[in-house]
C-alpha cells in the first residue's frame, strides 16, 4: 500500500466493521470502564466504526488479517500492543476526518513503533495518508496545549500530514 491509496468499502466489508465495532462498544460499556478518551461518550460507536474501518483497511493493504479480538487494552497501563505487525513493527493505526494532521492525546504516548493514518472523506472514500514512526511523532515540538489551539480536546502531540511517509522511507 502507499500513500494516497484510495479504499471504498464494499457491503460485506461495511457489515464486518460495523459489527466489531459495535461488539467493541457493548464490552467498553459493559465494563464501565471511565477511561480518558471518546470511547464512552455519545460519539463511542461512531469512533470506534470509523477506528476498525481503518484498521481493517490497513491489514487489507497490506494483506494482513485483521485483529477481531474484543478486548480493553491501554496504552497508560502499557496493554496496548497496536493494531496490527507489519514486517515485525508495531503499528497503531489512527483514522480521522481531520486531513491535515495525525493526532494522539498526550496520556496515549506509548512504544508502538510506527503509525499509520487514514483519512476519511465526507464521501466516505479511505485515503492512506502514511506513516509516522514513534520519535517523529512523540517529539517535542509537535506537543500542544489544548489551550492553545480551538480544535483539541486534549493536550495532543499533533503531526502534519504532509511529513508522513511511505513505508520504504521508514528509519527505526
């Protein structure tokens, strides 16, 4: 897969999605678990079929099987191994309708060591965007204050996406 691959899910691929990520929301649900992030909020199933549809893409592209596992895993607690194992590298695979950076809030810094991003347009077209390996995004400089921008939540470690890569192009 490069990047600007383009994906449009077919029926069955929606079905499957949609499944394991309502799957994923009844055992967050039924765990009562209070974690940070947007698992539990009225956005949760929304999230977490636009989460799955990326990372069931990502093991599409690269002919990968997808890890249906219905599990609570955290990357503050260090149980969170990523979301797939491309050629013996970790990754955690972020989808957004945000095309412009790859985003993760500052309380799931974690030693996966790549990841990849997925953009969704308003169509409902995947567009692989690249990857980012741990250090490139976990630096300094791309940490931000929620307070100072309007369009974080949280305190983030923001990345443009136009200085992602191709996974040739990775130095670990």
């Amino acid at each position: 897969m490069k990047v600007n691959d383009c994906f449009i899910l077919s029926n069955i691929e929606k079905d499957i999605i949609n499944l394991i990520a309502e799957q994923r929301q009844l055992n967050k649900e039924k765990s009562n678990l209070n974690g940070k992030g947007q698992a539990n909020n009225k956005k949760g199933i929304r999230n977490n079929k636009l989460g799955f549809a990326g990372e069931f893409l990502f093991c599409k592209g690269f002919n990968l099987f997808p890890d249906f596992t219905i599990n609570n895993t955290s990357k503050i607690k260090e149980t969170d191994n990523g979301d797939a194992i491309l050629k013996g590298y970790t990754v955690d695979v972020k989808t957004s309708q945000n095309y412009k950076y790859l985003m993760t809030p500052s309380y799931s810094k974690s030693n996966i060591d790549l990841f990849a991003k997925f953009y969704m347009d308003n169509k409902g077209k995947f567009i692989f965007q690249g990857f980012a390996t741990n250090q490139m995004l976990f630096n300094k400089n791309n940490f931000i204050f929620k307070k100072n921008v309007n369009y974080l939540t949280v305190d983030s470690y923001v990345l443009e996406t136009n200085k992602l890569l191709n996974f040739n192009q990775i130095i670990l």
